[in-house]
DNA sequence: GCCGTTTTCGGCCCGACTGTTTTCAGTCG
C-alpha cells in the first residue's frame, strides 16, 4: 500500500510539473511520496488517525486529506484529473536520462510527444532540433540514454556493486599523492539497490589528480568522461571477480563508476555530499542556513553578508571541511552514520548505538550438504568457529522442500546423532562453538508447518520460513505469518515477506500486527543478509525496533562465501537504526541459550 | 503545498556541468 500510495503522489508531482504548476507545489508531492515510502508501517494503519498524519513532516492538511482518500478508495481524485489531461507515456518519457520536466513539456506541446516511441520517431526524423536549445548533441545524449533504458539500465544490486567499488578503491588508494579514497553515495549509505559508483579521492596535488584519472581510465570498457576533477568510466561486471586488467571488448553489464579527485580541506564536505542522501543533505543546509552558515560540497562557510557567487569563490574561510565529523560537530547535531543519512528523523533524534559488523556472533540459519548447501556439517561448523561465532544453527530444509532435499524426519534424526558425535569430537579438541541442532520449516500456505510438533521439539531451533505461495494477499498471508509466529516451537521467521530484490514482490502482511505478536511471543524476525533478499528491508526494521521485536541477522549460509554477506545484513540494520540488544546474534552465548532454551521448557 | 528561534505570509539548498548561447536555461545529484 506504502509503495502503491507512494507512487501516486510521485505521478501527481510529475504531472503538475508537466502542467508548469508550481515547483515547490511539485517538490511538496515529491516529498510526501518519500515519506510515505519510508513509512515504517502500513499507511493504511495509520490514515484514520488524522492527528498522527498532520505530525508527519510534510504531511499537511490537503495531503492528509488524500492519504485518507487513497486508503477509502483506492485511488486519488486529483490523480484521476491530473490523467486526464497528461498522457501516461508522458512520464516514461520524463523518466530518460538528460530529459526534464521542462524539455518534455515542450516536446509535448510542440511537437505531440506523448511515450517512449513518439520520441524516438522525434529524434529519429530530427523534428526534435526544432526545440531551442537541441541541437546535435543533446540528440545524440537522448538517444544514448533511450538506448541506455533498453538494454535494461535498472539499478544494480548492492551485493553485485560493492566489490567493483572495494577493488577500485584499493587501486586508487595506491596512486601515489592521494591520501585517501572512499565509495560514497547510496553505496555507501547500505541502500539494498544502486544506480552508480561514486567514488572520491583526497589528493595532494594536481598531479596526483591526474595520476588518479589516469589509473581509473585504464583497463575499464569504456572512458564516458574525463577532466581534471572527474571521471567517469564503465566497468564490466563480469570481470568482477577477476583479474582487473586489459582492453577486450566486454559485452556483458557494465556499471557507472565516477571517480571525484578534491583537496584534504573539503574532503570531508565532499564526502558528505556525495554520500547524500539528497534529502539529508537539503536538510543539513537548511539547517546550517538557521545559523547564519552556508553548507556547500567545499566546506561549511559563514555568512559573510555577501551572496555574489560561492563563499569560496569570494575567500570566505570555511569553519569546517576536513572532515564530516567536525561539520555535524559546527552544526550542533551528532555525526549521523551513513546508513541513516535519509531525512528519516535523523537530525533530531537522540541516536542510538546502532549495530556493527562486530556485534555479530552467531550465524543461526545455514544449510548444509544434507539439503542444499555446499559445505558438510564439519566444515560448516569449522568456517563459523573462524569467523569467531559463538554458536551456529544448523538448519537445513523442511520435508516439502523436495528441490531443496528437504530432510524427512528419520534424516533429521541421524542429522542430530552426527550433531552430537562431533559435538564430543569439538570438545575433545578443545573447540568452543555451540552447535544448534535445527531446521529450516517451510511455513505452508495456511501457516502450519511442515513437521509435527513432536519432531520440531525435539530440535534445538526452529526457523519458519514461507518459501512458496508467495503472491497471497495481505489478509490471507498475515493470517499466514501470525500461525507461525504463535507457533510455541519457533524462534525466528526466516525472510518472513519472501521478496527478491528486482525480482519478486512477495507478501504484503500487515507488518504492525506482525510485529505485535512477535513482541508478545518473544520471536525474531529476520534479516536474511543476502543482497538479493534483504528481507525484512530497512523500514520494517526501524518500526519492528521500536516496537521492541527481537531481530535476527543471518547468512541463510548454503556455501563458504555466503558468510560474507553478513555485511549486507547489518547495513541494512543500521539503515533501521537497529540496536545491538535486539539482535539475538549479537547476544553472548549465554543470553543465547537461555533465549533458544526458552522455546523448550 | 508545507511550514515557523524573525514569519500564519513569504519564503522554500547549493553548485557544477552541458550545450547552446552571446548571458543562460535545463538537468543533475
């Protein structure tokens, strides 16, 4: 619904630009959408209490009256009027790189673009040259990113884009004169997708700039972009996870990657603003603007009375730049990690510890060769003692999960028999590690699971997870999770929507009541850490915190590499504000087993 | 259309780049 409403109120914002209303009208629509999106809980939940609307930033009377409207009905009048006048191909259209509300407007108005195609036919006969302002190359640039749309130019994965960035970093950091090199934008700040790679280097002369253009230019597919303080360059995906080298053709995806080359004293600004987010940034201005200070990507300036230009263009000696400690510090606000850099409420919040990578000591969902995971039980439970975990959760797939191998009784009790013989070999050899003998149990389509309760009794630990029937409505599959989460035995709901990433929405349960019951029966909901799941997804953890719900963050480990996905779990519960005492894998092994044991008395 | 440590009216972030201009509009982040 969040999602559905959203886009709404994106559409209206769009079509009053296309209509030349006011832009600040335009940009209310355009933020209301955001917060709506951002929205922990469902709005349906929310819009009857009008109170609760009108505290939203953003959120005024008309647009409260609308929420109100779209939850009653199921759509907007203003939207339906607005369609009537603006051609639905119009926003497509709005939606090309390098094409504004300005140029389809007019391409509209004088020329009958209405979609995707009658502006190809536009630029393809030259009609569009008759624009002022298009000449050849603005032709060419459209043409480029039509081009550019076709061939699928959607937004990257985090899990795909951040080793291509960690490997150019590492590159970059050994150009000699540059001091420091740093991933930014939403990369940085754990957004689960990305559009591009921007990267920033801290270098000591002009010379070093070169040297870090030049280094970037060379190997990659295809140079887009080259001056003296920015590059932008395509890298091939495919060599990914290859040697980073050589000239031959690349065919396959590519992703942008722009390189910004800026002097230590406005590194930190320059961090700061191209990490963004954008709305953060704006609310970080305004903020310095209150105080007589100008917030740009070169530093954070004084008021000097002058407004001729840029403050460093006329002398004006920041107060800060260096670093974007020191200029949350100027600004009076805390440092805000870049995980919740979104406007979400982060500037006036009393932040909390937010977890770490570090917090993490348990893995409590992980298959091994007994289903479908690559490792054997000893060298599952061998990588987990490495990696410093006090406890792994083996938890391999349910009866139902035929593709999957999924284990029938009899199998899960020989599993347990092997469980306890090398827990024995373990403390021979003076290994500490609890192995918890589970499972993962496939949440069937009316929320009974796939063993009889005397066979997951006798388990240590119980993750529920819905795996098919994915497409239920929202009453059908909250009814569905609700079973589950009540289920005694349980301990955590495994990727409890079933969503992938680009792929495949999955449910849409009433989270607010899930959440309520997992609180009431002391269940985790997890974090499935892979990148193509991230699921729950950021929002729901902040609401799922606040409401108190225990969280899991597991690797839903199949081989050795998955591990370390753990990374893309945790950002995704810092950008949920997530604190290390809600996180059962944060817990020390004894909080653990109490917490595990629990289930069982 | 929203909002208030000057304001319930009059503001609403800041700068760079690009291509097309002969001083700047449009787009982007």
């Amino acid at each position: 619904m969040n999602e559905r409403l959203a886009a709404k109120f994106e559409e209206i914002g769009q079509m009053l630009e296309l209509l030349g209303a006011n832009k600040f009208r335009v940009i209310a629509h355009e933020k209301a959408a955001r917060v709506i999106r951002d929205l922990p809980g469902d709005v349906g939940e929310l819009a009857s209490d009008r109170e609760r609307l009108l505290a939203l930033d953003g959120i005024g009377a008309k647009q409260a009256d609308k929420i109100a409207e779209f939850v009653e009905t199921g759509d907007i009048g203003e939207h339906a009027e607005l369609r009537a006048k603006v051609p639905a191909g119009l926003l497509d259209v709005l939606s090309v790189p390098g094409v504004g509300p300005k140029t389809v407007k007019a391409m509209w108005e004088q020329l009958g673009v209405t979609d995707l195609a009658s502006l190809q036919r536009a630029l393809d006969d030259g009609s569009v040259t008759q624009l002022p302002r298009m000449g050849a190359k603005s032709v060419e640039r459209i043409k480029a990113s039509l081009k550019f749309l076709e061939s699928g130019g959607s937004r990257l994965p985090i899990g795909v884009a951040m080793p291509v960035a960690e490997r150019l970093v590492a590159m970059l950091r050994e150009v000699e004169g540059v001091a420091q090199a740093e991933f930014a934008g939403s990369l940085r700040r754990g957004v689960e997708t990305i559009g591009d790679i921007d990267i920033l280097a801290c270098v000591e002369n002009d010379e070093a700039a070169a040297r870090a253009h030049k280094a970037l230019r060379e190997g990659v597919v295809d140079v887009v972009g080259s001056g003296e303080t920015k590059t932008s360059v395509r890298v091939s995906l495919e060599r990914n996870f290859g040697r980073w080298k050589g000239h031959e053709e690349a065919t396959g995806p590519t992703v942008q990657v722009d390189l910004r080359t800026v002097p230590g004293e406005s590194f930190g600004a320059a961090l700061m603003y191209f990490t963004g987010s954008k709305a953060h940034n704006v609310a970080l201005r305004e903020r310095a603007q209150k105080q007589k200070l100008t917030l740009n990507e070169y530093g954070l300036f004084p008021d000097d009375g002058k407004s001729e230009g840029s403050p460093q263009s006329r002398g004006v000696k920041p107060v800060a730049g260096k670093t974007e400690g020191e200029i949350y510090k100027k600004l009076g606000v805390a440092v805000v990690p870049p995980e919740l850099r979104e406007d979400r409420g982060e500037l006036d919040a009393d932040l909390p510890g937010v977890i770490e990578l570090e917090d993490i000591k348990a893995e409590l969902h992980a298959h091994t060769t007994e289903s479908d995971g690559e490792m054997a039980l000893a060298e599952l439970v061998r990588r987990a003692h490495e990696r410093g975990f006090h406890t792994i959760a083996v938890t391999d797939h349910s009866k139902s999960a035929t593709v999957a191998n999924g284990l029938s009784p009899e199998r899960l009790k020989k599993q347990r028999a092997e469980i306890e013989r090398l827990h024995e070999q373990l403390d021979a050899d003076g290994v500490e590690i609890d192995v918890l003998c589970g499972s993962e149990v496939d949440i069937l389509a009316d929320g009974s699971l796939d063993y009889d309760d005397d066979v997951l009794a006798a388990l240590d630990f119980i993750v529920a997870s819905p795996h098919a029937a994915l497409s239920q409505d929202t009453k059908t599959a909250t009814k569905r999770l609700l079973r589950a989460i009540e289920h005694p035995l349980v301990h955590v709901i495994g990727h409890p929507t079933g969503r992938l990433i680009g792929r495949r929405a999955g449910l849409e349960p009433a989270m607010g009541e899930l959440f309520a019951a997992a609180k009431e029966h002391d269940v985790a909901l997890e974090i499935n850490a892979h990148w193509m799941r991230l699921d729950l997804r950021d929002t729901h953890v902040r609401a799922a915190g606040e409401a108190g719900v225990k969280i899991a963050i597991d690797c839903d480990v199949h081989a050795p590499a998955d591990f370390d996905n753990l990374r893309y779990g945790v950002l995704t519960a810092r950008r949920g504000w997530l604190p290390k005492d809600l996180c059962v894998n944060a817990m020390t092994r004894a909080q653990l087993r109490a917490w595990v044991r629990s289930k069982r008395s």
